[in-house]
C-alpha cells in the first residue's frame, strides 16, 4: 500500500520558487530519508506533507487522501518540550487538544515509556532529561498521536556524535518492531544509509529529486554496518551527488 504520494508538488515564496516539482512516492512501512543541500526546501516539503501549508500546484496524498493537519505527525527540529510540564504531560499534550481527556491522554502516553526508555521519568521535567532522553520524549509525544505516517525533521541534528549514534540504532529497533511510514530529514548522509530503505536527493532551489538510493542492507544494522563495504559505497555515492549538486 502507498502511504504517501507527491506529485509534480510546485511552491514558491515572494515569487522565488522553492520546490520545482517534487515527484516520489512511499510505500506503507518503509523508512525513507529526504536529503540535500541547505535551503533546498525539506522543511517546506514536509510543511506540505504534514498539511501546514498548500502546495501553489501539484498534489499530496496521505493514506490515499488530500494532505490535511492531522494525517501525518510531524517531529519538528527542536523538541519543543514545555519546561513547566511533566515528561507525561508533554507527551499527552497532542491527544488533549484533540480532545481526549487528560487522564485518557497521559495513561495513553505512559504506555510507550518503557519501550522509549523513559520509564521511571512520567512525572520528571524536561530540564532533568538528558539530550536522547528528551529527543525520545518528542518523538514519543509524536507517535502517541496513532498516526501511520511520521515525518521526522532533522530529530538528532542536536545531539552529540555518541548520543546521535546511540539514538539512530534505538529509532531502528523501536521502527523495526511498530513498523511506522516515516519520512526523515537529515543532512548526515551516514545516518541516512543506516536508517533508511531509500534515500531521496533533492536538487538546490528550485528543487527536484536529483538522485535515489536504495538501501538493501540487511537489519538490524549495527556498528559493524557502518564499516561494511556495501555500506561505505552507498555514503560515497550519496556524497557524490551532493557535491555534484554544490
């Protein structure tokens, strides 16, 4: 089943043209990552997908309907948490404003700590998390909503190198066993093979997808992956096509 479909997507700001005609599609269940240079338009891609914004041409289709708020979650750059609000709370704050009862919300939301890795921290502020403990919070937060499809935009870009490492092996076990739609942004074309089961290139502004890469390693990947020669040719040739874009 496709999950998600983009097609000959057109959008322009102030009359400068971001998107150029972005065509791709997502089958349900697969992990694809979405990569290219600064400014590029990702962000305003997934703007798009998410339902924030409409397109100036073009369609997107999500679950085999118009993109709407609401179809897809996103997980934004930063985690957003609210200092003042409880792990569980922060978590349980899209299902309130939904409308389901706060009670409802946060018993919902405590289920996914333990696999999360957030057991034992319901009732601890954002401030006392470590940086993958509170990027495991947003992301939790965006799961618990029960949408098929994730959009994830850049979720470890602020995480040290061990952390980022730690939290891309902990995303593919979690991925591996619930088996989301998810859509990344990255700019780490290591992290983008060791996720990913495709790999788009998008072209400078006014974007296309340049190039794709399918990813056929076998999961789950480890450390050792990252220094499989398979592996190392598919980076390289990701990292071709980005300079070759330059």
């Amino acid at each position: 089943m496709t999950a998600v479909t983009v097609s000959a997507l057109h959008r322009s700001f102030a009359d400068r043209p971001v998107l150029g005609g972005i065509d791709f599609d997502v089958a349900g269940g697969e992990f694809v990552s979405v990569i290219g240079p600064s400014g590029s338009g990702k962000s305003t891609l997934f703007g798009l997908i998410a339902g924030l914004d409409v397109p100036d041409s073009g369609s997107i289709t999500v679950g085999g309907a118009p993109a709407a708020p609401g179809r897809a979650a996103l997980m934004p750059q930063k985690d957003l948490l609210f200092p003042w609000r409880s792990v569980v709370d922060n978590c349980a704050l899209g299902l309130e404003v939904q409308g389901m009862p706060r009670a409802d919300a946060r018993a919902r939301a405590a289920t996914l700590f333990p696999a999360f890795g957030l057991a034992g921290f319901e009732d601890a502020r954002p401030a006392e998390l470590s940086g993958g403990m509170r990027q495991r919070a947003a992301l939790a937060r965006t799961v618990v909503q029960g949408r098929d499809v994730l959009l994830l935009d850049e979720p470890f870009g602020a995480l040290d190198s061990l952390t980022r490492t730690d939290m891309q092996l902990w995303l593919q076990d979690v991925w591996m066993r619930d088996r989301w739609t998810v859509l990344m942004i990255t700019h780490d074309v290591r992290e983008a093979v060791l996720l990913s089961d495709r790999v788009l290139v998008l072209s400078p502004r006014p974007a296309r997808i340049r190039h794709e890469v399918r990813v056929p390693l076998p999961r789950p990947r480890t450390l050792e992956t990252l220094t499989d020669p398979d592996f190392v040719a598919l980076e390289r040739e990701l990292v071709d096509v980005l300079h070759a874009n330059a």
